[in-house]
C-alpha cells in the first residue's frame, strides 16, 4: 500500500506503517522512515509534522528534532488558514513532546 501509484492509498498506507511502527509494535527505526517520507511529502501537514518530531526525540536524534521543531513552529504561526484556537493547539501538542522527555 506505501508503495501504491494511488496518492491517497500512498499516503494513507505511509500513514498508518508509521502509526503501527510507532505505537503497536514498536520499531522507531521503521517508523522514522515512514515520519520522514510523510513530513517530506507533505510539509504543511502539522500532524506528519508532529509524528516525525515525536519519533526523532525518542530516537534522541536532538539536533534533527530542534531543526522539525522550528519549521513546525514557524509553519504553525505563518499559516493564514489556522484559526488562533487552532494555532494554540498545534503549538500545545509540541509542548506535551517537551514535557515527555523531562
């Protein structure tokens, strides 16, 4: 199913191989790969956004997830189509990944 020629079964399979490989049979590794084609593919996304964020910290890849952090930040601020509500949202789900690796 990732590798369909049918954009939404593509993304909808990378979407869930990562969720799998995230939460119910854990394989950071795997589900980097998977985090990383999506918030590559689709960068406005904020929630791909977050999961590849979330995954680098717990792979304790700092460096990359301090670079994710701020795009995702700057994404969420600069997105004409965000409501503030919606903004305030976004940025306090970032702040739950803070608040786990304490």
């Amino acid at each position: 199913a990732s590798d369909s020629k049918e954009v939404v079964v593509c993304t909808e399979g990378n979407y869930f191989l990562m969720k799998i490989f995230y939460e119910f049979e854990p394989d950071l590794a795997k589900a980097e790969k998977y985090s990383l084609f999506l918030s590559q593919t689709y960068p406005d996304n904020l929630i791909y956004r977050y999961y590849n964020i979330v995954i680098l910290k717990k792979l304790n890849k700092d460096s990359q997830a301090k670079q994710e952090i701020l795009q995702y930040i700057r994404s969420v601020r600069e997105n004409p189509s965000l409501t503030t509500n919606q903004q305030k949202y976004y940025l306090e789900l970032l702040e739950r990944v803070h608040k786990k690796k304490e």
